[in-house]
C-alpha cells in the first residue's frame, strides 16, 4: 500500500538509503547518515514536496519524494523526483507504483518539470523513468568522485502538459 510519510517512518527510510550509500552509486553520499541528520532532511523536504511510502506487513520497503532542484526562485516549478526500494524488493513494481503515485502528487502539486537525476550507467532506473515519459536530457561526465572512480550522470526529464 502506497501512503504519506509519517515522520515516525524515517528509521525504516533510512535503513533503506543507508544501504544504497554503503553499496551502490546511486546516491552521491559517502558516508552513512545518522537518523537526526536524515530525519532532519526529510522533515525538510516534507514542507514543500510530498514523500510517500511503500508498506506491506507494517514493514516500509521503497519510498519516493519530490525535491528542490535548485535554490534560485525561477526553478519554483521545478522538481527532482527520487525513489528508493529495499535492495531484496527489486522486480515487483514498487518503484513502479510509488512513481506513479507520486507523479501524480506532483502533477496535482502544479509543477510543471520533473527531473531524475540519475547515476550511469544505471539500466533499471533508466527503464523506470522512460516507462513515465522521461527523456534523457543531459549527461555529465565525471561529476561525482565516489569508491575511487569518477562517477558520471544523466538527467531525465518530464515536462507535465
């Protein structure tokens, strides 16, 4: 079941980013986050974009938000969307239905440009924003220096009508 965030969640969200700091590039952080920093992070970003949730058992396995893409004021409209799924919940559509529905959030939100900011080569995450509409607008090379290689980006973009 797909729901809003309660700020109570962010110890299982944070399980699941800590994960993906440690072991993959998919974010830029090197080290892990502590739970005050996180919840921090989140409480911030939850006053003007929405985050939600993926539970199943009571147990929170992907998770999805809008973020700022840039702090200048004429990217008000502007949004970078993010999703995170447990590592062992990969294939079963729920980075699928927590991108809908949070595309949808956005939508309703009016904002016009939603950007995935991706870490590549990342085939799956490529897949996923494609299947919404997403267009790979740029790529950036050696941008982010992470388990001593130069790590390259691509950013995705949709433009809702």
């Amino acid at each position: 079941m797909v729901r809003a965030f309660h700020l109570n969640d962010a110890p299982q969200l944070l399980d699941i980013y800590n994960y993906y700091v440690l072991n993959t590039t998919a974010t830029f952080d090197l080290e892990a986050l502590s739970l005050e920093a996180f919840t921090h992070k989140l409480e911030t970003i939850n006053t003007e974009y929405p985050i939600i949730v993926f539970e199943e058992d009571k147990t929170i396995i992907g998770y999805a938000y809008g973020s700022k893409f840039r702090p200048k004021p004429a990217y008000y409209y502007v949004v970078e969307s993010t999703v995170y799924v447990k590592p062992n919940a990969h294939g079963k559509k729920i980075g699928t239905t927590l991108y809908a529905e949070l595309l949808k959030l956005l939508k309703q939100a009016k904002f016009h440009t939603v950007l995935g900011v991706l870490t590549i080569p990342n085939a799956a995450s490529i897949k996923l924003h494609e299947k919404f509409g997403f267009k790979q607008v740029a790529h950036l090379e050696e941008v982010g220096f992470k388990f001593g290689e130069w790590q390259h980006i691509g950013i995705w973009q949709l433009k809702f009508e």
